[in-house]
C-alpha cells in the first residue's frame, strides 16, 4: 500500500507541506511551469511509494491534456487539489473517485 504524501507546485505552494513533514516535493517555480510541470507531476506518478499528491488547483490549466486527463482519471495516487477559484467545488468528486462512493448521496 503507498503511504508517502506528495506535493507538486511553486515552491511558495510546496514550502508549508514540507515544513509539516512532507518529504516527496516536485518544486516547480512559476516561470518554468509551462514546461517542467508535466515533468514533475510524472516523476510524482512513477513513484511506487506515493498514495497521494497535492497539487494546487490553477496548476491543472498548466499541465498538456494528456497528463491532465492521467491526473482526472487517477485512483492511486489520488490528487488532491488545494487553492484556486473554484476551490471546494471537486472536492466531492475527487472523494467518490477515490472510494467510489458519493457519501454526500444525490443532489
């Protein structure tokens, strides 16, 4: 069972996870996002050790459809993302993707 946490992001979004203990960390710093975000977020994947990644929520428009369906689509490691305009609003949907159940029942 992967038990380590991830966090992929700006170094600003990643500095307070790692002050909290997380050790698995994709620094990824604003201006490089366009082209190394992609990057990360794999090598986060690849890791066999990691259950879940955080990542913050505008960071998704930065990654190419391919890795941003993989992300979408992902039981294990389960992302979690934090922040952003729409913040809460997939919170729901990111909870029955990973125990696929909808425990807030129907709308």
């Amino acid at each position: 069972m992967s038990q380590e946490i991830a966090v992929v992001g700006s170094p600003e979004f990643t500095t307070g996870f790692r002050l909290a203990g997380v050790r698995v960390v994709e620094d990824v710093p604003s201006d490089e996002k366009p082209d190394h975000l992609d990057d990360a977020v794999e090598r986060t994947f690849e890791d066999a050790e990691v259950g879940i990644v955080v990542m913050h929520e505008d960071d998704l428009q930065h990654l190419s459809r391919g890795v941003r369906e993989q992300v979408e689509e992902s039981v294990e490691p389960v992302v979690v993302t934090l922040g952003g305009s729409g913040a809460g609003s997939g919170l729901r949907e990111q909870i029955k993707r990973a125990i696929g159940i909808d425990l807030m029942g129907e709308d």
